[in-house]
C-alpha cells in the first residue's frame, strides 16, 4: 500500500492537529514541508486551494484538518477520537468546530503579528525541515515574505487586539466546557481534546511537539503568554500533551527539506476531489 502523505507547514497549530491525529491513530505516513509561497502552485493542483494542510490518503487529497481527521476515522477507526454515543460525538465535533473558527485564525494572527517582528526567530521557526539552500533563500527575502503573509492574512494590529480577545475568549469557554474527567466531553480522549490542545500549543509549546520552536515567543507575544501561564486551559494543554501525545508515526526521515512544484513532478500529484475544501481558512 502507498502511504499516506502529509503537506504541511512544521510550525502551523492546524497542521499540528492533523500530525497529532496521524500519530494517535499511530498511521505510518510520509511528512513533506512546504516552502512559504512555494506551495501554491502544489496545494491548488492537488485541491484547488492553496491551504495546508493536505493530506493524500488512498490516492485522495483531502484539504481541511476537520474533513482529514473524519476521513482518518474511516481509515483506522482505532483508537477513535470519535464518541460512540451520538450526543456526546456531537458535542465533541461542535466543539472541534468553534475552537477551530472562534481561535485557530485569530490566534495565528495575533502570534504572528508580533512574531513577524523578530526576524530571526521567525526565520528559524518557519525553515524548520527545509535544507540549507531553503533557509538561506527565505532569510534573504523574508522582508518579502513578510509583507505578503501580512497582506495574505490581514495581519495587522486591529486583528491583533482582536486576536488577544478571542484567544481569551476560548480560553473561558475551554474552561468551562472542561469535565471532572479532566476532559472535553465524557471521560476519554476525543477530537475536542486533541483540537483544543493543538491550536493553543503556540502560547505553551509543550515539549512534546514534533518540531521544536526556537524558544519561548518574543516580545509582547511571550509577554502575553507568561501572563496566562496560570490559566487552567494552558495547564489542560500540556497535561493532554504529556497523557496523549504519543511519538512520531512519520516513517521518511526528517530534514529531507522543502518540496516544490516542478513539471515532471507535477503529472504524478493527486488531482482535486470531493474532499477538497476550498473555503478552509486553516493554514497557521
């Protein structure tokens, strides 16, 4: 059987949902890095949209961290991140969905708001599995990175405040959703789980997470996160990294570098399909 391959962004919190989920299920898969940009031309080809991350599963590119994890399911229903009860597999998918609209954006865009100030930083962090050609190319054109990931996403400092309010905001309702089994929903593990805890990885960067970032966040951003340390959230966030976050199921050896578009490649991609999303905004 061919394995399943994973596009992703080694920094992005929606790509870490998918990896999590891969690795839960414990599914041997191949891991490719995007280069910034680069990946365009590859991801529309592939889903007609151009957000990672992209999964290629039984000859299929399915876009959109929600539609993978489902077709996971179908794929290797154990262990399931899916309730058998029909209430409680409900409230763990409305869950998975508001933590994916009502935080995943407006995190990156705070985060990234304040990152994208520290050049070095952002450059090590977002060159994590390219080669040395890679990260030399994307330091000496970050400034145009820069302004394009800034005009791609709206990221400005009125999406930055309402960034910082929303990621308050989930954390509340995290809270309050959280059971006395220490769980989203019921007693177990579920998607709830697993999505919540990824999309805030970036305010506790648990060590658990495959790709290490270069430090603790600069700046206002870290300022900002050691403020929060203490919220039970964060503390949730990393119990559910060190309970269920198990090692890597990727079996291609890391630092293969990025992976682009070229005409000889190109015939051999997945073309779109049904599991194509082209409305998913999630691509941190």
């Amino acid at each position: 059987m061919t394995l399943p391959v994973l596009w992703h962004f080694t920094f992005s919190h929606f790509n870490e949902k998918v990896r999590w989920a891969l690795d839960f299920k414990g599914i041997p898969h191949v891991r490719r890095a995007l280069y910034p940009g680069l990946h365009v031309p590859r991801l529309t080809w592939m889903t007609r949209q151009a957000k990672a991350p992209v999964l290629v599963l039984d000859g299929k590119a399915i876009a959109d961290s929600t539609r993978i994890i489902a077709a996971l399911e179908r794929h290797r229903p154990d262990p399931s991140l899916y309730p058998s009860e029909a209430s409680a597999r409900r409230r763990a998918l409305l869950l998975e969905d508001f933590v994916d609209e009502e935080l995943g954006d407006h995190l990156r865009a705070y985060v990234f708001y304040h990152l994208l100030r520290h050049a070095d930083y952002a450059n090590t962090l977002i060159t994590r599995g390219f080669g040395a050609a890679g990260r030399l190319v994307h330091r000496r054109f970050f400034p145009v990175f820069r302004l394009a990931y800034r005009i791609r996403f709206e990221i400005n400092s009125a999406r930055a405040d309402l960034g910082r309010a929303k990621i308050l905001a989930a954390l509340d309702r995290i809270e309050a959703e959280l059971q006395p089994s220490g769980y989203l929903v019921g007693d177990g593990f579920t998607v709830a789980d697993l999505t919540a805890a990824a999309l805030l990885s970036p305010l506790v960067l648990p060590p658990e997470l495959p790709y290490a970032w270069p430090g603790p966040l600069p700046g206002a951003a870290g300022a900002f996160c050691e403020s929060l340390a203490a919220r039970p959230a964060l503390q949730w966030v990393a119990e559910m990294y060190r309970r269920h976050r198990p090692r890597s199921a990727e079996v291609a050896a890391r630092g293969e570098g990025s992976h682009w578009l070229t005409p000889n490649r190109a015939r051999s991609l997945p073309r779109p399909d049904d599991y194509a999303h082209p409305d998913s905004n999630q691509c941190l």
